[in-house]
C-alpha cells in the first residue's frame, strides 16, 4: 500500500523500475520503492465460471429404433396415423349395424320401424309418454342391459331394440306388423 500518492506516470515508471539497496530502506521514499518494487497480486473481480456438468444417459433395456425419412407426402402420412379417439358413433353407423345383424328382409322392416319411432335419432324423446332413443324404450334405463354407454351411443340402443323386438313379437318384421296395426309397439 502506498503511502504517498504518485503524481505522474514518468514518476511511476522510474519508482517502479528503481533498484533497491540490499539494505533495509530508512526514508519514506524508499518504503515506497520497495513496495512498488513487487506489488501484491491482483485479484480477479469476477469470480472463475463454474464448468457445467454434461448430462449422462441412462442406459436403456430396450435400444431405441431408428427412424428413417420416409418419401410419402405429409399430407397422406397424416392420414396413416392411428386416432387417440374413435369417433362417435352416428345413426348412420347404427343402421349399418343393424344390417349386418339381421338379414335384408329383417332389416327392411327394423328400418321401417324406428325410421317412424324416432326417425334413427339417438337423442329423440317423445314429449308425451317420455320414451327415449332409437327404439323409443320407456323407460329409457331399460336400454342399460344393451350397455352402460346407452344414452350417447345409438348402437347399443339398436342392440336393445332389435333384443326388443325379437323377444316381444318374434321378430322385427313381427314388431313393425304390430305397430302398422295399433301406431306403437
């Protein structure tokens, strides 16, 4: 630490460049010689960055596969993709069901039947008696035995209509003569 300020450079550097006698130093000029003659190490300001560390990886029990660049067009790769969700089922898929289950005269007359009861919509309620669904069931809870998906899905509620049918008339063709003959079944 210097005791005396430094008034110009020239001073300085002929200060710091100036021998020191083998002797102790006795003025206060010296003192200062001396202390200029091996000054203290400077300290950084800044502290040393710290290095990061790189992240290992774990091994895994199964190696990854690779993937490959494929040459189809994204348009048509989108459609390949499987769905998360399969969609809902409509009445028209409902009536696709319905003719794979019964055969084209069975069908024809199972058609007829809800096509006049609800006209195949799922949500139709009658306003009068309160039946419900495709096949109008009342109380619409009976269509449960068909499947717990009963008040959104139209297929269990046909599932439960053709059961219907076929257990109270004989067949649809047997319920849908029943209902030509008194408008309700």
């Amino acid at each position: 630490m210097a005791l005396f300020p430094v008034a110009c450079s020239a001073h300085r550097e002929a200060v710091e460049t100036a021998q020191v006698p083998t002797a102790a130093p006795t003025s206060t000029a010296a003192k200062i010689q001396v202390e200029r003659k091996s000054p203290a190490p400077k300290k950084s300001k800044k502290p040393p960055k710290a290095k990061r560390a790189k992240p290992t990886q774990k091994p895994s029990a199964t190696p990854r596969p690779t993937r490959t660049r494929s040459t189809t067009p994204r348009a048509s790769r989108s459609a390949q993709r499987p769905t998360t969700a399969a969609p809902a089922p409509t009445h028209v898929s409902a009536r696709a069901y319905a003719r794979s289950v019964l055969g084209a005269s069975q069908f024809t007359c199972i058609d007829a039947l809800f096509t006049r009861e609800s006209g195949w919509n799922p949500n139709a309620r009658n306003p009068s008696s309160g039946a419900f669904g495709v096949a109008q069931a009342l109380p619409d809870s009976k269509y449960a035995s068909a499947g717990a998906d009963w008040r959104t899905n139209p297929i269990t509620q046909v599932r439960w209509g053709i059961s219907y049918a076929t257990s109270r008339y004989g067949s649809p063709c047997g319920a849908w003569a029943f209902w030509q003959s008194h408008h309700w079944y």
